[in-house]
C-alpha cells in the first residue's frame, strides 16, 4: 500500500515538473515567436505552430486550427519506368493538323475518327440563306432523329441554342458568319464573335468564301483570316466552305485554287464539291477536305457521289440536302456513314439503304 502509494506520488510528482517544463517552453516559443505588438494603432495577435504526430496546430488571431500533414511514411516508390522500351511516339490522324496544339487536336479528333480518319457531318444550316427549306422545316421533326448517325452536326447557333439538346454530346462545326440571303447578293457576311463559339463548346467555327466573286471575295477571305487568327489563339478549329462564285466553272482548277486559297489563309478543314479531277484539288490542299452533297440526287447516285470522293482522297463529307430530302433520311445517312467509314461500294451502299429504308 504504502509502496503503491510511494510510486504514485513519484509519477505525480515527475508527471508534474515534465508538463510544467513543457508548458514553460511552449510558453516561451509563443512569447519569443509572436509577442502581440501594436503597429500604427493596429493589434497584431500571436502566431503559434506546432506538430505532434501527423497533425499540425496553428494558432492565428486566437483562433486554433488543425490540419493533417501529407502522410510521407507510406509513399511508394516507382518501380515500373519501362526501361529499355522506347517511349510512344503519336502520328495524328488528321491532314495537316501534326503540329497544332492539344486542343485543337482533341476538337479536330471529335470530328474526324480517330479509327478512320474520317467524317460524316449533318448540314443543316441552310435556313440562315434560305428559310425554311424542304427537309429543315421543323429541325426538331426533321433532323434530330438523324443526328445520332452523324459524327458532327453543322448548324447555326440559333438553330442549336433553341433545338439541338445540349445532352447529345455531338461535336457541333458552327456555322459562324451571316449576312445576306438567296433574296439579294448573296455572302456579303460578317464574322460571328469567337466568344459565343466557345460559350456554346463548338468543335470548329464555319465560314464562306466567296473566291472569284468580285464584290465578297475580299471581305470573305478576310473574314476567314480573322477567324483563324481567333480559332488558333483558342484553339478552335476553322472550317473554310468554298461558295461557287457566279461566274466560276465547277472544275479542278477552280476547287483547287478555292480550297487552297482556304488552308493558305488558316482554315484547318475545307468544304468543297466534288469534280472531274478531284484527286488534284486533294493533293493540293495541305488539309482536309469534306465534300459537300449539293442539290439533291437520287441515292444510288449521291452514294456515288461519296464513293468517289472517299476515294480519290476527301476525309468526309458534310451533306445536308442528299440526307434530309431524301425518300428516308434516317436510312440514307447510314448508308452514307457506312460507305465513308466501312468502305462500301456504292452499291453495297444503295442495298443498304433500301433494306433500312
Ligand atoms: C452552304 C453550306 C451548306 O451547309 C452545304 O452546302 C449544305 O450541304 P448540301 O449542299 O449537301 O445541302 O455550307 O454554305
């Protein structure tokens, strides 16, 4: 008992000049490190810090807080640095596009399949020149069913704000100049703000050229020189869309001169049509071209229309009315994805769409 009592007074005893003698020091560091001092009238508190274990004490204006410290005891080592195995090196899959940033690329491989290199893209952006045409009438009836065969969808930001449902998660190549209409001298546009582009998260910005056309071929050009001064400060990829000037023969030489006048200036991808000699109009052009479908063709012959331009070297197309007026859109743009992707004739093509339609 007497022992008992004995240890318990010598523990006491030594427990209490321990903790005094760390409460002396702990008192002595906050009066050394963070005397209150008054500057200018202003009452400076103290500043404390101390660690036990893995928590940090901080004590600030009166006020304590704790934080736990990264925990270094259980940080693992790298052991698997591969080597001897040569590090990957990336070829990137779109025309042109090897030396642009990340962001352009991550855009340009929204559009152009990373599996293919290749594109189907829905126009329907007519509305913005011509109204409420044959096939876009209504775009919710119309065209939404079709968008999910699309790779892309092309549209103006009205019809995309009010229609297009923000959840589909299709890249959207923008239409991003207006101006006149089919009702007066057609392409005297102006460029849309980049801003609005990248509020709306577009993949690429669309806009005409008017080339050989004397009185819009200036501005038109400028417009797209300003859009990829804009796209490459931002990374937004810039789709040129040669407009058949009045007077212009629709041949090589005049595709080629219009496509390469496009990626010359800036644009990463050129929409143009197809023609006799087509391969030279590719050839020429340091990027990729889509083809547009133009007025509507019965669908074997559209089909071979893309065929041909697959073919002889386009990455795509970006068709409108070959799809949306045709007898069954849903069934023509598979067929179209179908040949552009899988490398159907154009008569695999054709039975294709007659089973679908
Ligand atoms: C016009 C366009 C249109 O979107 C495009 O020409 C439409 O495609 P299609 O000719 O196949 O109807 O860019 O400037």
């Amino acid at each position: 008992m007497r022992r008992c009592f004995l240890e318990y007074y010598v523990c006491s005893v030594w427990g209490f000049v321990v903790f005094s003698y760390q409460l002396s020091v702990i008192s002595y560091q906050f009066s050394v490190i963070s005397f209150p001092f008054s500057r200018r009238g202003v009452l400076h508190t103290p500043n404390y810090q101390f660690s036990i274990f893995n928590f940090q004490f901080s004590i600030t204006n009166y006020q304590l807080s704790i934080r736990i410290m990264a925990d270094l005891d259980d940080l693992r080592e790298g052991a698997n640095f591969g080597l001897g195995v040569a590090s990957r090196e990336q070829n990137f899959h779109v025309k042109g596009a090897g030396n642009l940033g990340w962001g352009m690329k991550d855009r340009l491989s929204r559009i152009f399949s990373p599996q293919t290199g290749r594109t189907v893209m829905l126009a329907f952006d007519h509305g913005f020149i011509m109204g409420p045409t044959s096939g876009v009438e209504r775009v919710d009836l119309n065209i939404l069913p079709l968008a999910t065969y699309a790779d892309c969808l092309m549209c103006t930001r009205g019809i995309l704000q009010t229609i297009i449902p923000p959840v589909f998660n299709k890249p959207v190549c923008l239409r991003s100049d207006a101006g006149t209409t089919i009702l007066t001298q057609l392409n005297d546009n102006v460029l849309m703000d980049i801003e609005d582009a990248i509020r709306l998260n577009v993949s690429a910005m669309a806009l005409m050229l008017s080339i050989g056309e004397p009185e819009n071929e200036a501005k038109t050009v400028a417009n797209l020189f300003k859009a990829a001064d804009l796209g490459s400060r931002y990374g937004i990829p810039i789709m040129g869309v040669t407009a058949v000037g009045k007077d212009m023969a629709r041949d090589a030489r005049y595709f080629g001169l219009a496509s390469r006048v496009c990626a010359e200036n800036g644009a990463n991808i050129v929409k143009t049509y197809y023609c006799d000699g087509f391969e030279k109009v590719v050839a020429a052009c340091p990027v990729p071209i889509v083809i547009a479908g133009g007025k509507k063709l019965p669908e074997n012959e559209a089909l071979e229309l893309c065929y041909n331009a697959i073919n002889e070297g386009a990455a795509g197309v970006d068709m409108g009315r070959n799809v949306f007026q045709s007898s069954s859109p849903t069934a023509m743009i598979q067929a179209i994805h179908a040949v552009v992707h899988e490398g159907l004739t154009p008569q695999q093509g054709y039975e294709l769409f007659n089973d679908l339609a």
